[in-house]
C-alpha cells in the first residue's frame, strides 16, 4: 500500500518590510480542529491518483483563491524537503516547498474560511513554537511539530533539496 502524501509550500517574501520572512496561515475557530496553530503558506493532502503538481496547483488555488493562483509563477517553487511521518498508525509523506515571491503578490489572497484572514509573518529572529512545547497557540505563533521544524530550516537558510517543484505553465 503506498503512503499518504501531503504537501506543503513555504513562501519567504523577498521586499518590503517584511522581507525575509515566511507567511503563514493560522486555523480559524471553525470546524477543524487545532485552533489557532499556524501553518505553511498553503498545504493540504494529495488524492489518490493525483500528481504533486496538480495537489500543489489545487491546494493553492482552494486555499488563496484563483487571482493569487493564476499570478504565481509555480516554476519558482523548489522541493525543499521530502518527510516520512506517522499518524494515528498511518504513513505519510510530506512535499515542501519553498519560494520568494514579491509583496505585491499579497494583494491577490483571499484566504479560505478554515484560516484567519491575514498572513502571519515570521522570520529567523521571531519567538515560534512546536505544538510539542505547550505554548497556547491563541496567544503564541504555535506550528504542528514537522512543520516548525521544517520552518526553522528553512528560515536558517538551510538548502535540503532545491529541485525545481514544477514546470511553468
């Protein structure tokens, strides 16, 4: 039986004031659970069948809306990292992503309902924690434990893979 994969993409800006930093999503107090705990610039599952690239093309434009999907340039994206992890007995992989990307693409987001409306920014010298540590994440910048890890590499400066992601379109 093959794993289950998900994807993750990491955007660090590359302008302005906020330059170097990563822009992260943080759960809303809807439906799903982890309230409050921050993740990936977008990030979801892959179908059964489904290529990466389409789960990275899918999960961008489900989750920043088609004007900031239709404004990337998907060429820019490098593999960062390939994750193997356990949950509830299952096996995944994870597919991170990582890019720079200009501000002014910020203003096309239309973050999902699942999310709070605004970006999180959070570069190298930011105080962020693993759920691990306990931190609240209503009043901390709190990510599930791969993904502050991956995060902290990233940050770092710490070149794992550097494949390109995907083709133009």
């Amino acid at each position: 039986m093959e794993n289950k994969k998900t994807i993750s993409v990491w955007l660090i800006l590359n302008d302005g004031g906020k330059k170097g930093k990563a822009a992260l999503q943080r759960r809303s107090v809807g439906s799903q659970a982890f309230h409050f705990v921050c993740q990936a610039t977008w990030a979801g599952k892959v179908e059964e069948n489904e290529e990466i690239k389409t789960a990275v093309e899918r999960e961008c434009r489900e989750e920043l809306g088609n004007k900031f999907c239709e404004n990337f340039d998907f060429s820019e994206l490098k593999l960062f990292s390939k994750n193997n992890f356990i949950i509830k007995g299952k096996e995944w992989v994870c597919y991170n992503y990582s890019a720079r990307y200009r501000s002014n693409l910020l203003k096309t987001v239309k973050l999902h309902r699942e999310a709070f409306s605004d970006f999180i920014f959070v570069g190298k010298n930011d105080k962020f924690y693993s759920v691990k540590s306990g931190k609240n994440p209503e009043n901390n910048i709190v990510l599930f434990d791969d993904q502050y890890k991956i995060l902290k590499q990233i940050l770092n400066g710490n070149k794992r893979n550097n494949k390109p992601a995907c083709s133009g379109r």
